[in-house]
C-alpha cells in the first residue's frame, strides 16, 4: 500500500479533524465567566441561578424607578403553523420581551438573530420537543418555531460553526402575515 490506513474515512482523520486550526474569537472575561458558570452547574441549577438574579435585578430596578424585565409579550390569538407567512418583530420589539438574561421563557434571543428583524419568513414548523444537548435530555416545547432556510452561521462567542442549526424563535417575537 501507499502508507494510508487501510479504512479511508472519518474516523481515522478524526484527531486531525478535532484539532484544526480555526480562529476564535478572545476569550472575553464574560465568555469565560459564562462557561465557568455552564461547567459547574447542572443545567437545573444553571435555570435557578438565572431565575434568581433575574428576579433581583428587577428588584433593584423597581428601587432606582426603572421598569423590570419582560414589560411585555403575549403570545399571538391563534398559534403559528407550518407555512404561514410571518414578519420577525423589530429589536426593540423583541428586547423588550426579554429579561436579563436576554431570555423569554427559557427561550435566548441571540445577537446572530439580530439581521432578521425586520424581515419577513415563513414558518418551516412548530417545535413540540428537542433534544437539550447540555443534559442529553428530550426536552418539551410551547410557543416556540422553526422559520424556513433561518440557520445559524456560528456566535461571536465561539466563531464560525459548520453545523448549520435552525435558530428557534419564540412566538411572541413574531407577527403572523394575512
């Protein structure tokens, strides 16, 4: 033979697959704080540490005379289903849905969303269930879809990714069209 192993596929690459040369972005003080939060915490305890300083920060925006967050959101009339035409809400539309953590029920609104505000998708399908990749569960969902060719092209937290994952877009954060 010519020196290749016999089996030419992925996994005898995959060491000089998981160790490519990629450029991410510096790690910022908040990036490593957040993963040393995710590192340390189970994801329930992860929930009741962002439940409860969310709940604080409220409190002390109610003592300085500023308003809490969410002010706002309520679903729709009637749910969105595969196929209906809908208008993404504006960023501030949205931002004012979202409480300290940038999260409406559990449901993160990322930066990377941002460009589609605005803009005018159609619903590829309603997410009843998803598999939570941080606790290896299959997590049930409400309120929350899938729009059509919306993928996410990486973070500025962790760079460019390949994976190509459908964004997930709470309801409120929509307006259904016709």
């Amino acid at each position: 033979m010519d020196g290749r192993p016999a089996v030419d596929c992925q996994i005898s690459n995959l060491r000089a697959l998981a160790e490519a040369p990629d450029s991410m972005p510096p790690a910022s003080l908040l990036r490593r704080l957040k993963l040393l939060v995710r590192r340390r915490l189970s994801p329930a305890q992860e929930r009741r540490l962002k439940m409860r300083t969310n709940d604080l920060l409220n409190r002390l925006a109610r003592l300085s005379g500023r308003g809490v967050r969410p002010a706002a959101a309520e679903a729709g009339t009637s749910p969105l289903q595969a196929g209906d035409l809908v208008r993404v809400r504006s960023r501030a539309e949205i931002e004012a849905t979202l409480n300290h953590w940038r999260q409406l029920k559990g449901c993160t609104f990322m930066p990377e969303m941002a460009p589609y505000c605005g803009s005018v998708q159609r619903v590829l399908k309603r997410m009843e269930r998803f598999v939570d990749e941080r606790d290896l569960e299959v997590k049930r969902s409400r309120g929350i879809v899938l729009l059509e060719g919306v993928l996410c092209q990486g973070t500025a937290d962790f760079g460019r990714c390949d994976r190509a994952c459908h964004l997930f877009w709470r309801e409120e954060w929509l307006e259904k069209i016709g």
